[in-house]
C-alpha cells in the first residue's frame, strides 16, 4: 500500500484534476520509499481597519501592525517534506513516516528564515481485512476532515494575528473561522477497514493544558486548567460514488480538565465537543458544509480561551459553507463563508469592556489554476472580522488579496 502524506492527499481532492501526488518512489530491498511533498509561497497584501486587536482573535490592530501591510508566506499547507517507508511482512502491513516543513519567510534581517517543524513522525501496522494501528505524531482526529475539505489549503485564508509578520511556518486559512483546529498529536488509534464506505478511527490521544488570552484583559496567554487525563477523539464516515458522490462524517472528542481558573484552582470539568459535515460532488461542482459545537473546547485552538476566570466552560460553535466550480479551463473557482462563535459565560464575561473574542468571520473567493498536473497557481481574496464580548470595544476587520503557487510532488 502506498501511505502519502494526508494533506497531500487533500490537496488532489480540493483541486480536482489540478494535483499529482504520486511521489518519488524508490524500491530499497523488503521496502518501498516514497518521498513526496509539497513547494509553496505567496505575496500576501493586508488592510485592517480597527484601533485595537481584539483577544484571541484572528485578526490584528492598527496599533499591532500597520493597517496596510505586504508579506511573502507559506499558505495554510506548510511547505513539506515527507518520507514514507511501507513493507509487507508476517500477514502485516507496516509503514513509518516522518515529514519536516520549513517556514518561508522572516523580517528579521540574518534571521535565517522562518520557523520549521516538524509535524509527523508515526508508525502503522495493521491489514485490510481488520484495520490499522497508528503510534506517534500526525494530524489529529477531530476537526481533521474538516480542515481537509477547506478549499484554503491550498491558499492563503486568514493570516491569523501573527501571520503578517511574515516569520510564521503558515497561515490560519480558515482556522478559527469555521473549526477548530486538528493540530498535530500524539496519538495511539485504530482504523476500521473500509466497509462498503463506512470506517471509522477512534485513538487516545496527547491531552492539552487550557490557555486563556482574555481571562485578565491581557495579551499574554494564562494558565486556565490543566489536563488530568488523556484526550479520547473520534470520527466515522460513510463514502460513496455515483453521478453524485459524497462523504458524510461524524466525530468527537473529549478531555478531562483540572485546576480550572485563572488566578486559582477551583475544581475540574471536562472539555467536549462533537462535529458533523459533508462533502457532495456532481460533475465539476463541489459543496460542503460543515458544524461544530463543544463547552470547553474554546475558539481557534482546541482549549484555547474556553474556560472563564472562575473555571466555568464557554460554550463555542461553528461551521463553514463551500461551493467549488471546474471551468472548462481547469481552473477551479471557489467560494466560502466561515464562522466560529465563542458564548460569554459569567459576569465578568458580560462587562462592557471585556476584550475578548465572541466572533470570528470569514469570507473567501478564490481561483486555482492548474499550469501542469503538479504545480497551481492561486489567487484568493479574504474577508475577516472579530467581534469581542464587550459591547465598548470595537470590531476589527481585515481583509487580504494574495497571489502565489504550490507544487506537489
């Protein structure tokens, strides 16, 4: 079997004809070495209209940066480098992968470039008659279709609060604005093996500690809870092909939290949250639609911002809506609006002056056009929005236009 890199993977869903993924496969004895990955950079022009960034938010303050402002940036898809290692041994199919992404871009002269990570490193055994085994780091569960169906990835989308500052591995396409972020987790899970469409993944995962960046009116991130347990995700679906195909999923994911508060410990709760979405193709046209909703799981990151100052859970939802078109050309046209919500919870959630996310927007159009079978050119206009708890703070919109390029190999 050949084991390519997830987001890879979903770069030849999203673009429709427009991406080869077959990588640079080189037999080496009992194994097969496949090493694929991706190339991408864009010129980001941003304009923000509002005095002040709003915490927790997606968008920046004119007194944070410039209100207009210029970047060259990876995209949501970090640039990446992967190496997959598959064999066939005792009735078993094992693999391993490890992948590097290198950032694109800093402003700080002699910096040496922007950010790397290191996002993946795993091993799989298991057959196709009972399922697969994964052990180590990869995308997480929850919020991970959904991230994979965001036309975004293969663009630009939000830049996030830091994302201007040119220095940052990626974007936040539509993070925050629509789901909740997979993020890259240790993990031990089972996969079923496809049955007539339907599989399922169910893993113990690496828990994180709750971080607040509006609890005290700050900018700084607080403590607001740490983990007691580990972290349980999960998410089933069914496939299907025909004039109209389409995949329809279910997920969930659940955390044990203690020591919630941000000044003191009082007491513990749990973080939940479930999802549903679904993706229909018929012919060139493509929709999704996707909703999530949890209490304590925050805004944008998961725990981010998700419980108040006396350890109580915020309750958040969210979803985005998404239509792509193929033209004759080849190019495909898309466009998509994305919302995630986060409830005020408490008195001091409801003072007037609270400089605290209860709103992040998005709007998206953009063009992909495919030069060759590996290698787009991308075009995406942005609109965003944050909105605070406080009614006497002000919004803060952004919007950005970017043009660049992603080869796939």
């Amino acid at each position: 079997m050949k084991n390519k890199i997830k987001l890879a993977v979903a770069g030849a869903v999203l673009s429709a004809a427009s991406v080869a993924n077959a990588g640079i496969v080189i037999p080496a004895g009992d194994w097969t070495i496949d090493i694929n990955g991706n190339v991408n950079a864009f010129a980001i022009w941003t304009d923000t209209d509002g005095a002040t960034a709003i915490n927790g938010g997606i968008t920046n303050g004119e007194n944070t940066y410039d209100d207009n402002d210029f970047s060259i940036n990876t995209g949501l898809l970090p640039s990446w480098l992967g190496v997959t290692g598959t064999t066939r041994a005792n009735d078993l199919d094992v693999s391993f992968t490890i992948s590097m992404q290198p950032g694109a871009s800093t402003r700080t002269p002699l910096g040496g470039g922007g950010g790397n990570e290191n996002r993946q490193a795993f091993v799989t055994f298991g057959d196709k008659s009972w399922g697969t085994v994964k052990v180590g780091k990869d995308l997480g569960i929850f919020a991970s279709t959904a991230i994979l169906n965001d036309m975004t990835l293969l663009g630009v989308g939000s830049q996030g609060v830091v994302g201007t500052s040119g220095g940052t591995t990626t974007t936040l396409g539509g993070i925050g604005t629509g789901y909740i972020y997979a993020d890259w987790k240790g993990q031990i899970s089972y996969t079923t093996p496809n049955m007539n469409g339907f599989q399922a993944t169910i893993g113990m995962v690496q828990p994180y500690d709750a971080t607040s960046t509006g609890t005290a009116n700050t900018t700084s991130a607080t403590n607001a809870g740490t983990h007691s347990g580990p972290g349980f995700e999960g998410q089933a679906s069914y496939s299907w092909t025909g004039d109209v195909a389409g995949k329809v999923w279910a997920g969930f994911a659940q955390q044990s939290m203690d020591d919630l508060g941000a000044t003191a410990q009082l007491g513990n709760e749990d973080i939940t949250a479930w999802e549903l979405g679904a993706s229909l193709t018929a012919g060139n046209l493509n929709l999704v639609g996707y909703y999530y909703d949890g209490r304590g799981i925050g805004t944008t990151a998961f725990g981010r911002d998700g419980f108040n100052a006396a350890g109580d859970r915020r309750d958040s939802d969210g979803g985005y809506v998404q239509a792509t078109y193929v033209i004759p050309t080849g190019t495909k046209l898309g466009v998509s609006y994305g919302v995630s919500n986060l409830d005020k919870e408490g008195s001091s959630d409801a003072a007037a002056s609270f400089n605290l996310v209860e709103e992040n927007s998005r709007w998206t159009v953009g063009a992909y056009h495919p030069l060759t079978a590996n290698l787009n050119l991308v075009v995406e206009y942005n609109d965003m929005e944050t909105e605070a708890m406080g009614s006497s703070v002000a919004d803060v919109e952004e919007d950005n236009i970017s043009v660049g390029a992603i080869l796939f190999f």
